[in-house]
C-alpha cells in the first residue's frame, strides 16, 4: 500500500457482498495542510521534473528517502488534474493511442445534391444535416467509409473513425449504397468529395458533400494555429457567400498539431513545486498529529 495511507486512521468497511467487516484506512479524510503551505514560499521550492524521472526517484533525491512521493500530488493541482510526465519515448505511442483516427480539413462548408435537379447553395459546416457525429461518411477518392467521431467546426476538421466501419468496393466506377446495395455513378472529377447522408441513393436521395483540402493522420492534425507571437489564431472566412474558409489566412505552416500539443502539456506537468528538504520533517510531523487527532 502506499506510504501516503499507511497512518490513515481505520474504520470497519464491508467490501463487495461480504458479510464482515475489514478494518481498512479510512481514504475519505482529507487533511489541509499541504494546501495551506504552498501558498508560502519559505515552504516550498520549485523543482523541474527530468525525462523519465519517477516520482520515488525525485522523492529520495530532495529527501533521501522514496517515501515522500506522495506529497508531489498534493502540492501540485496539475499533477492531480492529470498525471505524472511521462518520457518522451513513449509519447508518440501515447499520441497514437489518444488519437487513433483519421482527421480531414474541409472548406467549411457543405452542398446539398439532389440527384437529377440542381443543388442547393453551399451552407457552413456547422449547419449540416448530414455531417454529424456517429454518421457514415464516404470518401470518394479512398473507396472507403468511416464514421464521424468528433467536429471541430473552428478549424472546419472532420475526426473519422475507420475501425470497424463497412469497406464498400467500387465496381465498374459506380458506388454500392452501403444500407440497399442500390447504385450511384461518382463523377471521378470529384475525386476529394466526402459524401454523407442515407446512402440509398436512389435517383430521388438527396446528400451532402464536402472538399477535402487535406487528410492527416489524427495526432498530426492541427489542433491550432499560431501567429509569429505564439497567439492562437483561427482562419477567417470568405466575404463571399457560401463563406468558406481561407486557409491562408493563417500560416498552416505554423499549425500546432495534436502530437505537439500533448509534447508541450507533458513539457508543461515537469514544473511542479516541492517541500524544501529543510521543513519536511516539521510539515509531516504536523500531517501525522493531525491524522491522529481523526482516529
């Protein structure tokens, strides 16, 4: 068990469907005095957490003992919030776990078709019917379809899931409905159309189509762009209706991607402050009277 619970005062505890009772440490006392000191600085130092650095490493290099590791999280809201650094030789396979997907940068905006009339105008992105998240979305130029998991409409991004979702096959340059079977013809001068909506494409469906301006895989995907002072910015909008996005209002040159992004948030957890090794002994002398005084 961690040191952090070992003079918690006990209470009897039924776990399960047990009929007796366990002596346990009661995990439900919360003792304040951690939040109190490091509001002082003649209590606390900083400290900048090392690549691969545990947290009973950094513990008994300030202390000489492991046993103090607990009192980073306390300490430290951002460590609570979120976690211990990790290395940076596991951050790409965290970013591929936290974003296993394949993320599109559209126009911003949609066209209604309705096969064998005209189209309607072009709307925003945000005001589709059809490209919502959980919807089937087919893309023309990779053959395949996904599913929409996330929309982030500021930065017109599509986040599509591919996993488990139907692989239709192209046969004699018409597209198989992915709920009837029936057939549509694909103009292939459309080869960066995503297509969504019901999928029977009779001669009658209606259906929504976007541009795909670029495909990334998910954790490349921008998750926002800067200026030349480190500020967010956000690409404007035409002037002109439909009122696409210019991408050139931004440099995308500069884009901070996902992978990045989760870099800097783990650079950001090192600094962390830390109980001056010339008071620990004082300031766990008075978390253990106090945990006393609950028993």
């Amino acid at each position: 068990m961690s040191s952090y619970f070992k003079k918690f005062p006990e209470v009897l505890y039924k776990f399960g469907n047990n009929e007796t009772s366990t002596r346990f440490q009661n995990i439900s006392v919360y003792i304040d005095i951690l939040d109190q000191i490091k509001e002082y600085v003649s209590f606390y130092q900083n400290y900048q957490i090392q690549n691969s650095e545990r947290p009973d490493q950094v513990s008994f290099k300030l202390y000489g003992t492991s046993d103090h590791y607990w009192t980073f999280w306390l300490m430290n809201d951002h460590l609570r919030e979120q976690h211990w650094p990790i290395a940076n030789s596991q951050l790409y396979r965290r970013a591929q776990e936290y974003y296993p997907h394949l993320s599109v940068r559209t126009t911003g905006t949609v066209s209604l078709i309705q096969l064998g009339e005209d189209s309607e105008p072009n709307k925003p992105l945000s005001r589709s019917a059809s490209f919502k998240v959980g919807a089937y979305v087919w893309f023309e130029q990779d053959k395949r379809a996904g599913q929409i998991v996330r929309i982030d409409q500021d930065l017109a991004l599509l986040h599509i899931d591919f996993k488990g979702t139907p692989f239709p096959t192209i046969t004699d340059g018409v597209l198989p409905g992915i709920n009837t079977g029936s057939l549509v013809t694909i103009d292939e001068a459309s080869a960066k159309y995503i297509i969504a909506g019901n999928y029977n494409f009779t001669p009658t469906t209606q259906y929504e189509r976007t541009t795909n301006v670029q495909t990334y895989r998910q954790y490349d995907a921008p998750h926002h762009y800067e200026d030349a002072n480190g500020n967010w910015v956000q690409p404007s909008y035409s002037e002109d209706a439909p009122y696409p996005f210019i991408w050139s209002s931004v440099d995308t040159r500069k884009s901070v991607s996902y992978f990045e992004r989760l870099r800097e948030t783990n650079d950001e957890l090192r600094s962390i402050k830390v109980i001056k090794p010339d008071v620990i002994s004082q300031v766990l002398t008075e978390w253990n009277a106090l945990l006393t005084a609950r028993s």
